[in-house]
C-alpha cells in the first residue's frame, strides 16, 4: 500500500481506510463509524459526514493534534470550531479558546468566558516567575516582554527597547527579584513598571509611554482573578474573549498569554514516549480563531505560533487554528500539522491563493456550502460536511 502520510507509512493502515472511488472521487475516512475501536481512552471527535458516513477526527492516532481550518468569512470555520470544542470538552480534555472577535463561545458546554475589557476583574501578569520554571529568569522574562511588545508594536526604536528592558530589569531589583530562584515567588507587579514609566522625565522613556499608555489604561495586566494555568489545565472550556480590546493589544495579550501557557506546560516536561493513553499525550487544546494575528509574516519567527507551534506537541498541546488564508500560516507550521480543512472561499483571489496549497481546484472551493469543506491528511482528501452544534444532540 502507498504511503497516505509523509513519515507515518507505520501507522497509516491502522488509522485510515480508505474506500474504493467512486465517481471519480478519491475518499479517505479518519475513522468509519463501524470500524471504530471500542477504547474509552482515546479521543473521537465527530466532525459530521462525507456523504452517508460519518466522519471522525482522532488525533491520537496522527502525528500530532494539530489542525488547520481555512475559508473565507461566512464559510463556517467558528462554527467548527464550537463543534470541535465541545466533543473535545465532553469527552474531558482542557480547552483554552483566544477570541478575537468575541464568537467563539459554544452553548450548553462547560464554559468559562472571562471578558478581557478595560478594567475586567481577569487579568494574567506576564512579568510572575515561579520557582517550578527555572528557565523563565528575571532576565528572560524581561527579554520575551520585550519581544512582545516590540512584535506588536513594530515601530519601537532600538533606544525605547533598550529603555523597557532596563526598566523592567530595575523594577525586578526593586522587588527584591534577583537570579536566585529563592526569590521568584515575591510578585513584581505591573504597576510598578506603569509607575516608573509614567513619572519619568527621560525623553525616551517618555516616547515610550506613547506605545504603553493603552496597556495601562485597559489595565491588562491587574485585577482581582487571576486567570490561571493551573485551572484552564483543570478542565473545561477556558475562553479568553479578547474583543473588546483594540487591535493592538488583542494580539499582545495572546502572544503574551500563549508564552505563559508554553513556559507551565514545558515545566511539567515533555509527555511520555512510547504506547500513550490520549489522556497522557493530550494536555490542552488551544484555539485561536483568526489566527492571522499571531502568526504574520511580519513578525517573523518571534511570534509566539511560528516559534512555538512546532514544539508544543511534546509538552501536550494540540494547536486548532483557522484563519483565511493558507499564505497566514509559515512552511514550518503547515508542515506539523497533520489534519487541515480547508472552507469555502470567499472570492477568487481567496480560491486562487488556498488552491494553490490544496489542489482541489478553485471552483471546488468556491462552490463548496457553508459548513461544508476539504479535509486533508497527508496526501487524502475527502469532501465533508460540518454537522453543526444546532445539528447535535
Ligand atoms: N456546519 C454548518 N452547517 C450549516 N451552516 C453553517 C455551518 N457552519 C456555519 N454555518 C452558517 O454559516 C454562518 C457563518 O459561519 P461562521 O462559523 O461564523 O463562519 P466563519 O467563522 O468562517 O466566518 C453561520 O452563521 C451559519 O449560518
Ligand atoms: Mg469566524
């Protein structure tokens, strides 16, 4: 049998049947209902038909939990998304939801929505250290702050970088911060650095706070409950909804947040080798809706998704993330994703661009039903049809 994945030619004739064609269509089933293990422990997510059968998403059966939707605005990708979510959650896997737009939220699952908004209770500070996590050093902290900043805001000089990172190394030292580890479990908070910034003379400093000001006004980084790893690793759908903050600060906070969340789970180590339940191998699924924001060119490989994306199945984490485009994601990142899914295209443009990836022709993504798309593993392709979550029972 010809290999259906690039590298898995192992697993393959375990986890994919594939059927005779038919009409000229060649079909690949993740799983056939039928045919299914009778295992509890691993992870089935129902995505809906390719035409009377009824197809599954295993990840624990790919390469890595790994997931790619693409389509044009309209073409169902949120709707997805909920559906994805909500299996996931039913059958007990943390999920971490980043909601640009603020439509993310599925009914009737196990949902926390915590509203970021100018002065909302949540908050997350990304300057706390924690003794557990021994590489993240006042130092480091202060160097991936910074990076962050200056990714989301890309017109910061050399001189106002410098600035922020002497600031933030003095405020670490004025919390009594140093490299030893003893002293990680005092907080620096973030309104020490505001302070410092706000009351200073220095022209630099003072250009500086040009760039921070929304940070301070929105209040991002205080508040009064703590959105922490430890409960989004607990359980139930974790749904950070970012849309009331200004572009800017959208894509700071969850490259930031998403930084934290890599930093804990690599702390815990990497998962286990070998013969894994789904229970060992998954830790968290994380979704990022319009995920253009986080992954842009123009913010090269420092980006929390280009940098991470690859690295993050070891420690447990599978990646869904939809987006337009197919051009939005780097070679790197479609290259360990094993499952993609590609919608309805919104125009010609948008057909011409995502065919050139997919090669199903562009008048096949144009043509495709909302809800409807092109599920692709490795080289297989089969035509599906999203049950939507008002579809389930
Ligand atoms: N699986 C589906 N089956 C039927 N209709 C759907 C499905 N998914 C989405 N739709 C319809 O398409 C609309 C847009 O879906 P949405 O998920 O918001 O698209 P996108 O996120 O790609 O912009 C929904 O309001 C719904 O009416
Ligand atoms: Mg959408």
């Amino acid at each position: 049998m010809q290999p259906l994945f690039y590298g898995l030619e192992g697993v393959v004739e375990e986890t994919l049947k594939v059927t005779a064609p038919k009409e000229s269509e060649k079909r690949v089933h993740i799983t056939i209902e039928s045919e299914k293990p009778d295992k509890k422990d691993t992870i089935e997510v129902f995505l809906g038909y390719s035409d009377d059968e009824k197809i599954f998403w295993e990840p624990g059966k790919l390469n890595n939990g790994h997931f790619i939707i693409i389509g044009g605005s309209g073409a169902g990708k949120t709707e997805t998304i909920r559906c994805i979510a909500s299996e996931l959650d039913k059958q007990g896997y943390p999920v971490l939801m980043v909601d640009f737009h603020g439509d993310m939220a599925c009914e009737g699952c196990n949902i926390r929505t915590c509203e970021i908004k100018e002065g909302s209770k949540y908050y997350f500070n990304p300057l706390e250290l924690d003794p557990k996590f021994e590489e993240i050093t006042p130092l480091k902290a202060t160097a991936d702050f910074v990076d962050s900043i200056f990714i989301n805001f890309p017109t910061l000089g050399i001189q106002q970088r410098n600035d922020l990172k002497e600031i933030v190394k003095r405020a670490y030292k004025k919390a009594g911060i140093t490299s030893d580890k003893e002293t990680w479990s005092r907080e620096l908070k973030f309104k020490e650095i505001e302070d410092e910034i706000k009351s200073s003379e220095d022209k630099t400093t003072q250009s500086l706070k040009a760039y921070l000001n929304d940070i301070f006004d929105y209040e991002l980084f205080s508040g009064s409950e703590k959105i922490s790893v430890g409960s989004i690793l607990e359980g139930g759908i974790t749904h950070l909804n970012l849309r009331p903050l200004p572009e800017s600060l959208k894509s700071l906070y969850a490259d930031l947040f998403l930084r934290k969340i890599y930093y804990s789970l690599q702390a815990l180590g990497e998962i286990p080798r070998g013969n894994i339940t789904d229970k060992e191998r998954f830790r968290l699924f994380v979704i990022v809706d319009e995920a253009k924001l986080l992954v842009s060119e123009k913010q090269g490989y420092k980006a929390v998704l280009n940098k991470y994306a690859t690295e993050l199945r070891k420690f447990g984490v599978g990646l869904i993330l939809a987006s337009q485009l197919i051009s939005h994601f780097t070679d790197e990142i479609l290259s360990n994703v094993a499952v993609k899914l590609c919608m309805k295209a919104e125009n010609k443009e948008q057909a011409r661009k995502n065919d050139k990836f997919f090669g199903v022709g562009e008048k096949e993504l144009l043509n495709l039903k909302q809800g409807e798309g092109i599920l692709i593993i490795g080289e297989e392709k089969v035509k599906l049809r999203i049950i939507p979550t008002w579809e389930r029972i």
